[in-house]
C-alpha cells in the first residue's frame, strides 16, 4: 500500500516549535523517512503551494518521494 501524507497538515499538528518552517519540514522528512524504513512502507509526502515560494519540485529521500506543489 502506498500512503500519501498533507506534510503542512502534520507538520502544524505535531511540530509547534520556534525553529524556521524549512527546519521543521526537514525534521518531519527525517521521522516519516526512519519510520518508512522501520515499516517498509511507501510513502509520499506533499507540501502544498500555500507555504512553498516558486515552482513545483520533486524530490526523493531514502524510501519517501516528496513534492512541493
């Protein structure tokens, strides 16, 4: 099974903390990329427009794939 996470949706909901927005995603990436090794799962993690500047990207992280929209 392949999930898809709202990295913004969890990010606010878990990461409340004083660091920039960059720093937070990062860290995020990191705990969804051990626990995606952990579990052998596939994951993909979206970042929305509404906190990203430019254009879409995508990017691949260990076993996760990440886009920004």
């Amino acid at each position: 099974m392949h999930y898809i996470i709202d990295g913004y949706n969890l990010l606010f909901a878990t990461h409340l903390c004083e660091q920039s927005l960059e720093a937070q995603r990062e860290e995020l990436i990191q705990e969804i990329c051990e626990k995606s090794e952990e579990k052998n799962l596939s994951i993909t993690v979206v970042f929305d427009a509404h906190h990203q500047q430019g254009e879409a990207s995508f990017r691949k992280h260990d076993q996760i794939n990440i886009i920004f929209t």
